[in-house]
C-alpha cells in the first residue's frame, strides 16, 4: 500500500509540459502589453527632460543668462559657458563656469545642444534648440526655446 502512494506523489510532483506552456503564454500576453508602454514613456521622459534644459527657465538658459550679466553680452558659442573668453577684458568679468560639466551641453540623446546669439527667430537674445530624437536638425522633433516660424 506504501508503494502505491509513493508511486502517485512521484507522478503529481512537478508540472506538466501544458501547464507551462500556459504560463509562458500569460506573460508573453502580458509582457506584449507592458513593453511597448516602457519604450513610449523613456522616450517622452527623454523629450520632456530636453525641454526642461532647453526652455526659458532651464539649467542652459539660466546660465546664459548669468553669462549676459557678468560680461556683458550673450555667449558667442555654448562652449563659453565652461570656459573663459579669450578676450582679457571680458576674460576679467567672466565669474564662471557657468556650466560645471559639458556633458550638460547635450541633450538626452546625447546631441550638442545648437545655439545662434543673436538669435534668427528670438533677434533680441538667442535661440536654442535640440535636434531630437532623430537628430536632423531643421525637423518636426526639434525641441527649442522658440516657437518655430
């Protein structure tokens, strides 16, 4: 009679190939659902981070602007945030860096953040942009401080 039972817990124990091939397929279902909703909120997160250094309020424009007010004049190019003017008078107004690490001067693609000072759309300061995610410049993804013409 012992062996009787011990042979049916031997059959019972473990699962069968069918009740794993319903679990594989539960989260290949599920999994299916959540992915594509992952890609589409890391690339939102990416656009929106972008904006927040690219807008009026942002890390960028702030220290450009700080820039303006120590020297006198808006940065010829970006990289004059983290270093100094060769000119020795404005060389001599320069409290910086403005801009600690240059690896802030790029977007979350990892794109140089474009700049023209005086601006072409903004001509009374400077426009800044992001070429975004598909990192053509001029495209409909472009993320700028201003509204496009």
């Amino acid at each position: 009679m012992k062996t009787n039972r011990m042979k049916r817990n031997r059959r019972r124990s473990g699962f069968t190939l069918l009740e794993i091939l319903v679990v594989i397929g539960i989260i290949a279902v599920l999994a299916a659902f959540v992915v594509p909703n992952l890609i589409g909120a890391s690339e939102q997160a990416k656009k929106d981070m972008t904006q927040s250094q690219v807008k009026d309020a942002g890390a960028i424009a702030n220290a450009i602007n700080v820039f303006r007010v120590s020297v006198g004049r808006y940065p010829k190019e970006l990289s004059e945030l983290t270093q100094k003017p060769d000119d020795a008078d404005e060389a001599k107004k320069w409290h910086g860096p403005y801009i600690t690490n240059a690896a802030d001067l790029k977007d979350a693609w990892g794109n140089e953040f474009k700049y023209v000072a005086p601006g072409k759309v903004r001509e009374d300061s400077y426009d800044l942009w992001s070429v975004g995610p598909d990192g053509q410049d001029g495209s409909d993804d472009d993320i700028t401080n201003f509204t496009k013409k």
